[in-house]
C-alpha cells in the first residue's frame, strides 16, 4: 500500500525509497550548516586572539632591533680596525643608526625592545646584552655578506607582520640593505 506524502501517492517517477532519501539528505546539510556555524562561531575567540604573550609583530621589531644593535658593533669595529673605507661605513653607520630608531618608534606603548628571558626567539643562542663577536665580519666582504643576509631576511620578517605600515618599514630597510650590499661589493 503506497501512503506517500500529501495527497497519499509518492510523485510520478519518485519511489517511496528515493523520496525518503532525498529528505535525509537534505536535513544532513542543514544540520552539518548549523554545526559548521557554531563552530565557526565559537572558534578561537575571535580576530583579536592570540595564544603567546609576543604577537608576531613585536617579536619580528625585537629581532630587527638585536640585529641593528649588532650591525652597529660590526660597523663600529670595522672603523675602528680601518678594514674598509672610512666614508662609506660612517655611511652604513648612519644608516644603522636611524633604522634602529624607527624600528624603537615602532614598538607599541609599554613594550620593551628587550626581552627578559634570555631565551626569547634570539635567533644565535646569544642572551641580550652580550657582547657581539666581530671577529671575522669587520672587514668589507664580511659585511657585505651580513647586509645581503639581511637583505633576503626582510623578506620574511615583511611577510610575518600583520601590520601594514610595519611591513613596509621593513620592506623599507630590507632595500636600503640591498643597496649597503652593492656599495660594500664595490668597495
């Protein structure tokens, strides 16, 4: 005996089976929309949610902070070893020197540019505030190569950042090292 739906008969062409189906799957996808929805909801507490105590961008200006300091040191010791050519590394200095400003401009109200824990994200092991070795770098084809290290490094610090106007400082720095790298290789 076929009961089929409203009027007692199954739609022509329609089995009793197919109908049946048909309407199971179509509550499945309802209610896998409204699961999908509670969970997208609930999620990770939304877009201001951060599971460490350094977001990225604050942990990507430490870093450039600790490598402009060191770059500092590097530079200073090889003006005064007299390993390159005096005006172009006052140049770089110079450079150096104001890069590391805006890079301390740019850290948020109440962020130090340090570091307590000796551990965090150094990128060498060696704890902040110790001293930098230069022994092997003062010279010009060392820092050449360091400022073309540094070059490629921007890239992915730019990429890390969520900060627009962060990302292109250090997009900013990446080039000028670029151009330290070429005038080193010329001298």
């Amino acid at each position: 005996m076929d009961q089929g739906y409203a009027s007692g008969r199954t739609p022509p062409g329609l089995s009793r089976r197919s109908f049946t189906a048909g309407g199971l799957a179509l509550s499945g996808v309802a209610v896998t929309g409204v699961v999908a929805g509670a969970v997208g909801v609930s999620g990770c507490g939304g877009a201001d949610w951060y599971p460490y105590d350094v977001t990225p961008d604050v942990a990507v200006l430490r870093a450039l902070i600790r490598e402009k300091e060191r770059a500092v040191v590097r530079v200073e010791a090889a003006l005064a070893g007299g390993t390159g050519p005096g005006d172009l590394l006052e140049r770089l200095l110079e450079d150096h020197a104001t890069h590391l400003d805006a890079l301390l401009d740019a850290l948020p109200e109440g962020v130090a540019a340090h570091a307590e824990d000796a551990e965090d994200d150094d990128a060498d092991g060696a704890p902040p505030g110790e001293d930098v070795p230069v022994e092997g770098v003062a010279d010009t084809p060392g820092l050449r190569a360091l400022a073309a290290a540094a070059t490629s490094a921007r890239l992915d610090q730019a990429a890390a950042v969520t900060d627009p106007g962060l990302a292109q400082l250090v997009s900013a720095i990446g080039a000028c090292e670029a151009g330290h790298a070429h005038l080193l290789a010329r001298a």
